[in-house]
C-alpha cells in the first residue's frame, strides 16, 4: 500500500422525525414589527402545581436579538391556571411579551439588568 489511508464513505443518514408532545402549540408572534416564534407546552400533569413552558426563538438563522431577549431566544414558565385565566395561550404569550416590553421602558436610562464585575 502506498501509505493512503482507507476511507470507509457511509451515506448520509435520512432526516429524523421527531414527534411532539400532545397539546403542544408553536406559531409566529409579531410585535412591534417584530417577528418571533413561539412554541407553547402545557404540562400534562394532574396533581401537584401544573405549569406551562413558553420559549420564544429568533425565526432568524443566525438569531438575532427578539423583543424578549437579546440573544434570540427566552424560556418562560407560567402556572397554567394563570395561563388559563386568557382566551389562550397565544394572548397570554403576547401580554407577556408586552409586559417585558412595558418593564424595559419604565426603567432609567443607563440602568442595567445584571450588576457589574467592575
């Protein structure tokens, strides 16, 4: 043999469906002109304090920065009892989203979230 290494091709693996959860809700939000997705999962559980999880994503590849969240992306959960006190989770996702908005504008120029290290 002349030294070459013998590479072994495999073909490309197919595309994997994955199922989703039952009851789970993923669409397009837009606020103040800007677009994001939403995917709602209600928690199935029937004891104990059930929640519901909200994650917000960037319809962007790469991400760019959502009205929630400078990175493109935000998880928020909620107890479902609050979530159910709307006409669905979608308005509860847009008065979330409108509260955020709401906290943003009310805090002083120069103002941070997170402290400084220096």
């Amino acid at each position: 043999m002349s030294g070459r290494k013998r590479v072994r091709r495999t073909p490309p693996k197919k595309a994997v469906r994955t199922r989703k959860k039952k009851g789970t809700i993923t669409y397009r939000l837009t606020v103040e002109w800007q677009e994001m997705i939403v995917e709602f999962k209600p928690d199935g559980a029937t004891t104990g304090f059930p929640m519901g999880q909200f994650t917000f994503r960037s319809p962007h590849e790469p991400p760019r920065r959502i009205p929630v969240s400078e990175t493109g992306y935000r998880t928020h959960f909620a107890p479902m009892e609050e979530i159910s006190s709307y006409k669905s989770p979608k308005d509860y996702a847009k008065a979330y989203v409108l509260s955020i908005l709401d906290q943003v504008r009310a805090r002083k120029p120069g103002s941070r979230d997170q402290l400084s290290l220096f």
